[in-house]
C-alpha cells in the first residue's frame, strides 16, 4: 500500500504470498539471504510512497528451489 517502516526508503523489498495471504515484508540486501517458512510467489518493490515515480534498472538474481509461474494463454 505505502512504504514499510522497517526498511530504509529506496531500499528494496520483497514479499512472499502463499495461498493468497501475504506474508511480512522484508528488506532485500545486496549479499543477505532470506528464506521464507512457505513457498510462494515473491513480489518486489522500491520502498517509496505509491505517488512517487522512481526510474532505474535493477539486477537481481534467484538461487535455490525457484519454479516459474506457468503462463496463461
């Protein structure tokens, strides 16, 4: 909805949600790790007010038991 209070402005976050119920956002760091108690999907975001307009590019790479979303046709 808005930014997360545990995690500096601009920073990343992610946010596992598994079987429709989010779980509780977390800062994504450069070298951390995090490995959530269920799996899911992950969303991320910037952590800024929704009416901010931010532009960039962001690198991120997955490692672990990732498996992709099948596509819908």
């Amino acid at each position: 909805k808005d930014h997360v209070a545990s995690a500096p402005f601009g920073s990343v976050i992610g946010l596992v949600v598994t079987d429709g119920k989010p779980g509780d956002p977390f800062a994504v760091n450069a070298s951390g790790e995090y490995t959530p108690k269920k799996s899911g999907q992950l969303f991320l975001r910037v952590n800024v007010p929704v009416i901010a307009k931010c532009k960039g590019d962001l690198k991120l790479q997955l490692s672990g038991g990732v498996k992709p979303i099948p596509r819908k046709r």
